[in-house]
C-alpha cells in the first residue's frame, strides 16, 4: 500500500457555485476531475496531520465510487480518520450534525440536493468547515484558486474499503469508521422536539404523509416518523433511496413532489403533508389541500418557536436570504430580535450563528433551520411543525390564517424560467442593471419605484463582502421584485424571479398567490423585457 502522486493539469470549470461544485456525472467522472477537486480541497484547508474528516453523501449515482476516492485520498494526505456513513450514507444535515457532534475538523458532502440524479444525472461535492456549516466564500475561492494552479494529487493505492458495516477498517495509516448514518441525528432532533406530544397527536388519529421522494431522508424518516413517533407503517412514502431517485426531480416542492400534492389535496387527505429533497436539507410542508409558503413557514415557526422545547427560551434572533418574504421581519420586530437579510445561500447564515447572533433561519427555497446544525434541515422542519400542531391543537390551515391575520401576509411566488441560454440571460440581468436609474422613482401601474440596487452583503462578524447578489426592485408600498442568476444549475442558466406583496387585509387573505401578485407579474417581465430576450412566454416552474 504506498501513496501515489499523479501527475495532472488543472481544470477551469470547478469554481464552487451556490452550494458546492455541481456537474453533471460524466464530468466528474473525467480522468483526475473529482481527484483534483479533492486535492484542492485539501491544499486549501491545511488541515493538521492526523485530523478527522466526516465524508457522506446522499446516495445518488457515482457516490460510492466517489467515497472510495476521497477516503483514499484523504489516507494519503495524513487525515487520522475518517467518519463515513453506513454505505457512504449521510443527508445533509445529518453530516452537519455529525462534524458538530464528534467535532471533525470538517467535512465533505456528496450531493446536487435537489437535482436529478442517475448516469446522466447531476453530482456535486462541497466542503464543510468544523462549526458543521458550507464552508465561507474565502474557502471556496482558495479552493477554486487552487484548482487553477494544481498540478498533482495524492492517493492511496490500495483495494476499496468495505462500507457496509459499522465498525472501524484502516486504510494506510487512517482508519474508516463507519457509523451509523440515522442514530446521531434522530438523537439530536429528540433533544429538540417534545416526542411524547407528538406520539399523543399521533395516537389521536392525526394523519401525515412524508414524501422521501425516493431520497436520502427515507431511513431517517421511518426511523423518527414511524418508529419513534409511532405513525403508521407507510406513512413514509417513497423511503427506498435509489441512486436516480427513481427517475425523479427530488425537489420538495408543487411541481416535483406531486404525487403528494394529489394526495394533500385529494378525498381523505392526511391532516399533515411534507417533503424532503435529494439530501435532506430541504422541505415542504403542507396542511389538508393547504400549502405553506417556505417563508411563511419560517415566520410562523419563529412565532411559535417557544412551543418547542429545544426553544423554549426564546431565539436570539432571525436570518433569512434576501430573496425571502419579509414574513420573518414583522415576527422578529414582534418580539424584539433583530431579523438579519443575507444572500442567497446557507453558507451565509453560518457566523451568524456562530456568534450567537440568530437562532432560526430560512430562504424561500424549501429550506428552513436553526442553530442546532449550520445546514437547513428538512425532517428538523417536519417536526418543528408538527411539535407546534401538537401544541397548539389547531390545523396547518388554521395556524397560517391566524398568523396572516395578526401580521398580515407577505404574498410570494418566485418564477423560474431554466434553460435558457447563458448570453440571453445575462442580457436580461445587464438589461436590469442599464435601467435602475430610469426605473427609480418611475410609477408602474398601481406600484412605485422606490429603490433599485444589486444586493451587496457585509458580513456583521466577519466584515466580508459579497456583492452582486441579485437586482431588488422595491416599491414604496414594501412590495418587491427580485432577480437573481441561479448559482446551482449544471445546464445552461436559471434565472429567477422573486415576487412579493405585503396584504395587511384580511379580507384578501383568501387569494392565489398567483392572482394578487398578477400586477407584479407583468410588471417583472416588463422591466426585464424577459420574453423578449429569452423568447419564453411562460415559466418553467413556479413556486
Ligand atoms: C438554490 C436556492 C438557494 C439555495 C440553494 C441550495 O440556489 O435558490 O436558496 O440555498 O439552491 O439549496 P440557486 O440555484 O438559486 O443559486
Ligand atoms: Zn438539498
């Protein structure tokens, strides 16, 4: 067993985008790709010798070959020790958990979250630094710095290391400990939420329905839904984790998870509906023929918060991306806590709370969390609702109505239009960008033009500077238009529309989002001339 160095030449393309390098299978499986992104990794993080690493990934096609990569090459570059999940297993939040827990020096993740998975499918690595979190964009720029230099990488050579059982191998002068993927984690979220109030919810005839969507969360849920909460065998749907998912889009949302969706909205619906994606970390929670917004979700657990008992002190504060509903802002001014806005992305909520600044955050885009990891985390969010259910003994339906009558309701959508070409829609973003002064003060329709900027963000602990985060359109009344570039995609670009109105009368609580944001619709794709320059006429998704 001798450590080899192999000689390669950089690649240019592996610059880390919203949430890790993302690309498609057949990339990373080009001769030295993933090996030289591993290698950067290790260059850049100069970990001591004899550190421990936690490696997991969410089971999606090319994973285990991945893991057996990474763990030899982590051997020849001095880690001590490894944690990997039980078949290089572990969702999102879950290696999150575990880096915190056994306090790896950090960690490395093997998922495209939501995006498809299979031969032809998506694949994506990130790495995770010692608080359990993304790691800083000053990471990942030194790590795509040094992918553009690189010109050699070290690996074991040696046969695979066994997976399937727990218990420790070694590898060289490292030892594989292999754990088990589920346990740590179910522990932490029976820490957090009262399980005894939810088997008695539960008990009382209380239905739900978990979509695993054929993803990384299906042991977990079985394991804390059924078995320690007690619901009933099949109340996980979908809990086989398949390497493609089984042909599906495990995205959690109305379009991607409609096989639940019918069921929601169905004859005999459940009383409680909920999603997660390919690794984990995100969610969607639905009531009887009833949706909840991501960011409505976000402010109403933060509103409720002290219902649970990993809460009940209180939260420091709240977090959210900018492209999120001011939902959150109007609770945390409620209760007195400051309400930070950071871009899009997990990665930024990490010092936040670290410092002790935030308790709770959220982006519109499924994902919610907290402080007890630094990843959003989609079964932690399933339970908070239910927990809050269990509490206050009222309907998804009825909590979100009382909310929205006491705060009134930020109404939300966001429209993605995918696939389009990279120089249509970056002359849609410079288009936006030429027209802020033009747009500035203009009357549109009923709305008028109070800001236009691209978002910028200064760290509050770290005084670093993001800029270039999305164009904000904001109207005197607090409604806003936003777009953004999307920084996940493997396939042309994304570009999303963000919308938001804010309705303090009740009696208008009752509308589509669709319908009360029509104005704004239009007006988007006006400003943007959208249509024109992509020739779509119609989003591809729209949540
Ligand atoms: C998307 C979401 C963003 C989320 C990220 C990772 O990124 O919009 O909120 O943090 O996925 O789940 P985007 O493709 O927009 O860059
Ligand atoms: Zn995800």
């Amino acid at each position: 067993m001798s450590v080899r160095t192999v000689a390669t030449t950089p690649f240019s393309d592996q610059k880390p985008g919203t949430s890790g390098l993302r690309k498609k299978v057949p990339v990373f499986q080009k001769p030295h790709y993933l090996e030289n992104f591993v290698q950067s990794i290790f260059d850049s993080i100069a970990a001591p010798a004899g550190s421990t690493l936690t490696v997991g990934g969410d089971g999606r096609y090319y994973n285990r070959e991945a893991i057996q990569i990474i763990l030899k090459m982590a051997a020849a570059n001095g880690f001590g020790r490894v944690l990997v999940g039980l078949g290089g297993i572990l969702s999102t939040p879950a290696a999150s958990c575990v880096i915190r827990k056994y306090q790896t020096f950090g960690g490395i993740v093997l998922s495209a979250s939501h995006n498809p998975g299979g031969p032809d499918g998506d694949f994506g690595i990130k790495y995770n630094i010692g608080n359990g979190g993304p790691a800083p964009e000053k990471v990942t720029e030194a790590i795509f710095a040094r992918s553009k230099a690189i010109n050699e990488y070290r690996i074991l050579e040696t046969a695979d290391v066994s997976l399937d059982v727990i218990g420790e191998s070694r590898l060289g002068d490292m030892t594989v400990q292999v754990i088990d993927p589920v346990a740590d984690y179910a522990d932490l979220m029976e820490s957090l939420f009262d399980f005894s109030s939810i088997r008695g919810l539960l008990a009382g005839g209380f239905r739900l329905k978990f979509d695993a969507m054929h993803a990384v969360t299906g042991p977990y849920a079985r394991e804390i839904i059924e078995k320690r909460l007690g619901a009933p065998a099949g109340s996980v749907m979908n809990s086989v984790p398949l390497p493609d998912f089984g042909n599906g889009h495990p995205d959690p949302n109305l379009t991607y998870a409609h096989e639940l969706v019918e069921i929601v909205y169905g004859d005999h619906a459940p009383d409680f509906g909920a999603a997660s994606d390919g690794d984990g970390d995100r969610n969607m929670i639905l009531g009887k023929g009833f949706f909840v917004t991501p960011s409505d979700s976000l402010a109403v657990l933060a509103a409720n918060a002290t219902l649970a008992p990993g809460y009940k002190s209180g939260l420091a504060g709240i977090a959210r991306s900018m492209p999120t509903s001011a939902a959150a802002d109007r609770v945390a001014q409620a209760l007195g806590i400051p309400c930070y806005e950071t871009p899009t992305g997990w990665k930024f909520f990490g010092n936040l709370m670290d410092a002790g600044k935030v308790t709770l955050c959220g982006e519109e885009s499924f994902g919610t969390g907290s402080d007890h990891v630094r990843e959003k985390d989609g079964l932690w969010a399933v339970l908070f609702w239910l927990n809050v259910v269990a509490a206050r003994k009222q309907s998804v339906e009825a909590i979100v109505r009382e909310h929205w009558a006491k705060f009134g309701r930020n109404v939300y959508s966001r429209h993605d239009y995918e696939g389009i070409p990279t120089e249509a829609a970056n002359g849609v973003m410079k288009h936006l960008h030429d027209s802020f002064a033009s747009l500035t003060g203009s009357q549109l329709g009923s709305y008028k033009v109070l800001f236009c900027d691209d978002f910028s963000y200064t760290d509050p602990i770290d005084g670093s500077v993001s800029t270039g985060q999305g164009v904000r359109i904001g109207f005197t009344d607090g409604s806003r238009i936003v777009f953004r570039l999307s920084g996940t995609g493997t396939e042309g670009a994304t570009i999303r529309i963000y919308l938001e109105a804010y309705e303090p009368d009740v009696g208008k609580h009752h509308l589509d989002a669709q319908v009360a944001l029509a104005e704004l619709i239009g007006i988007a794709l006006q400003v943007s001339q959208l249509r024109d320059r992509t020739g779509r006429d119609a989003p591809t998704v729209i949540t």
